[in-house]
C-alpha cells in the first residue's frame, strides 16, 4: 500500500496539482490584501468615508456583518475575472500552437509540378 501510495503522489499530475493549489493560496492572499487594504477604503470614500467592512446590523442579538460580506464578493470578483484572464491567455496561446502544429506540409517544386499535371489531367 506504500508503494502505491508513493507511486500515486509522484505522478505528474498530483506535483502540478499541489504546486497550483500552493500558489492559488498566495495568489488568494494577495487579493485578499489588495482588496481589504486598497479598493474597499477607495470604495468607502467614493460613498461618503463609510469603512464598509464594519458596516453591520443588529438583528435580536446576533450581528450581522454585511460589509465583510461585500469584501467576500469584491474578492471573489477579482479573483474570477483575472483565473479568466489567464485561462483565456492559454487558450489563446494553446490555440495558436495548435494552429501551427495543424498547418499543412508545404510542397517542393516537384510536387507542386506534379499536382499541376494531374489537375490538368483530370480537366481533360
């Protein structure tokens, strides 16, 4: 069983795997940080100076911090849209690789002749 273990973790896919969940956790504390530290406060001066991440009401006794709530979705939104940005990138990149890969094989002279005699031959 440690074997297969052993085996099972060092296939490819599971390094690339881990290696992009550890980089999504930086990745994920770096929005996180430019959204609570840099947008919202521009966001609360555009309304007023309200710090909208201690906005919250009561509601018999239990709080209920809406304004973390829209830094929540101010985070998620800028980390959606720049994963669409990078997949949209690859795609693009993998497409026009693909492209290439797909191009046909350019013909020599002769062959070129040759098609030229045979569609003349084919005409007739």
């Amino acid at each position: 069983m440690l074997q297969e273990f052993k085996k099972f973790a060092m296939r490819g896919n599971v390094i690339d795997l881990a290696v992009g969940v550890i980089i999504g956790a930086a990745f994920g504390k770096i929005v996180t940080s430019l959204v609570d530290d840099m947008i919202m406060p521009l966001i609360g001066l555009l309304v007023g100076g309200v710090d909208l991440s201690n906005l919250a009401f009561q509601f018999e006794g239990a709080v209920v911090e809406y304004g973390k709530f829209l830094q929540s979705i101010v985070d998620f939104l800028i980390i959606s849209f720049s994963i669409f940005l990078f997949i949209r990138l690859f795609n693009k990149l993998y497409h026009q690789e693909k492209v290439e890969e797909e191009a046909p094989p350019s013909l020599s002279k002769e062959e070129e002749l040759l098609t030229e005699i045979r569609d003349l031959l084919k005409s007739k």
